[in-house]
C-alpha cells in the first residue's frame, strides 16, 4: 500500500519551491478555475496541471489511491447531476439543442457540454493538489498557510494532519498483517462477513493507537506551552528565491487571462451555442 499524502523529497524545481509560493499557486489557478466555465481556459488549466505533475517527477502509483476515489466521486456527481438537474444546461446556455429523451429527461447538447466543463475542473484541481502535498513539507505548508494569515495554531493542525497519516497507514498495515497472522481473512476471496469480522479487529486497534498518539503528541505540545504566543518562527520557513517569484507571477498570468476571458464573453461562460 503507497501512502495517501505522501511527502518525498525530490531534486526538482517545484520541490524547491517554497510552500507559500506553491500554495498561492493553488490557491489563484484553483479559485479561477472553479469560477470559469470557459471550456477553452479549463482546457489550458488541464494541460498545464500535467505538464506540472511532469515536471514533479510523482509517479502514478503514489497517488493511484486518491486518484481512483476522485474518480469514483466526480462519476457520480456527474451521474447526479444528469438525473437531477438534466435541463440545467439549457437554463444555463439559453439555447436547447435535443440529442435523445423526451420531455424533462430529454438530454442536450447543452447539458452535454457543462458537464463536459464539470469534468475538465476535476481534472485540472486533482494533479494541482496532488503536486502541492507531495512536493511541500508539511511544516513549510504550516508556514506557508501562516505567511498568507491563516493562525498558526489552525496552520500547525494541516501540518499534524499531513505528517501522521501515512504513521496511521503504517499502523494500519502492521495491524492487518498481525491479524492475517492470527487467522483473520480479509483478502478479496473470503465472504463478506468474514472480512467483515476482520475489519473490525484492525479498525479498533487502530483507533486506539490513533487515540494513544493523540494523547502524547497533545502532552508534548502543552508541555512546550505551545499556543502561548500570537505568533511563533517555522523551523522549516523558507525565503523567496527567483523561482517562488516567477511561479507567483506565473499563476497571476493565468489569473488575468482568465479575467479577460470573463470581460470577452461578458460572464464566466463560453457559449458557443450562440
């Protein structure tokens, strides 16, 4: 199993980059992206989120988990979508262009296309993300998050988060091979209620060595009287270098062409129904 968030360090420009840069990257090209509903612009997010996720060197199995739930969650929205709102793209386009059904599950060539848009958003946001929690320590995260006024008690928390899921993974792995060993059977090829029975005797050791850890890492913290301060350093703070310049400068190209984008069509979407 590859863990869920998994921070490695690479020789790679955008390893180097600092958190904060990364994370106002993020921030601009998905706040835009989200906005937009212009095909065109959405398909220049997607091709740059992969030539990005090149240049990060992260392999596919790192990340092949969190791909495939993204993937199980954006069919079914799209799924949803279709049947609950199935004329929200003629509402949205103004114009009804009829490829098959009858009455209000008639479905269009409208509807088509915004989920069409739908789906380019989650292929732009997914590889972005990816790229800014495998590639940023979650300390630097903590002071990036900190550096553009996040508290740093709720930026610390991210940080904490990050750092121990792939522990609770570890855990989980050692936990599920004990039990194996034992005469649990949770593989594919046992019943469903034995794996069942099996998933219960990893689940709740689990949560109690999650609980345990909790506990010692709270101690540890009120210990150092963490919180006492408004403010504290980053042991993991990084200064602006060209390369943080230029990828804050780059994610503010795309946000003005986006913007034009908005002025040309006079609203966020491209309608080429018209």
């Amino acid at each position: 199993m590859n863990n869920l968030f998994g921070y490695k360090q690479r020789d790679t420009w955008i390893n180097h980059t600092t958190g904060t840069a990364k994370l106002i990257g993020f921030l601009a090209l998905s706040t835009m992206g989200m906005i937009s509903y212009d095909t065109r612009f959405l398909l220049g997010l997607v091709v740059l989120a992969i030539v990005l996720m090149q240049m990060a060197q992260i392999k596919y199995r790192e990340y092949a988990l969190m791909a495939k739930l993204v993937i199980i969650f954006a069919i079914i929205n799209l799924v949803m979508v279709a049947v609950l709102a199935p004329q929200y793209g003629v509402q949205l386009y103004g114009t009804r262009h009829v490829l098959f059904g009858t009455g209000y599950w008639t479905m269009t060539q409208e509807q088509i296309f915004y989920e069409f848009n739908l789906l380019l958003k989650y292929l732009f946001s997914l590889p972005l993300a990816i790229i800014l929690l495998f590639t940023t320590n979650p300390s630097e995260f903590a002071a990036g998050l900190n550096k553009i006024g996040v508290p740093y008690k709720i930026a610390y928390s991210f940080a904490i988060t990050l750092r121990y899921i792939p522990d609770v993974q570890s855990d989980y792995r050692t936990i599920s091979l004990a039990q194996q060993a034992r005469g649990y059977e949770i593989s594919k090829k046992a019943p469903l209620l034995a794996r069942s029975k099996g998933a219960v005797q990893i689940i709740l050791p689990l949560v109690f060595a999650s609980l345990n850890r909790i506990e010692t890492i709270s101690q540890a913290m009120e210990l150092r009287r963490f919180g006492r301060e408004k403010k504290r350093s980053w042991y993991q703070e990084q200064a602006f270098a060209t390369r943080d310049i230029m990828m804050i400068l780059g994610a503010a190209a795309v946000v003005i062409i986006g913007a034009i984008l908005f002025v040309q069509n006079g609203g966020r979407l491209y309608n080429p129904f018209k």
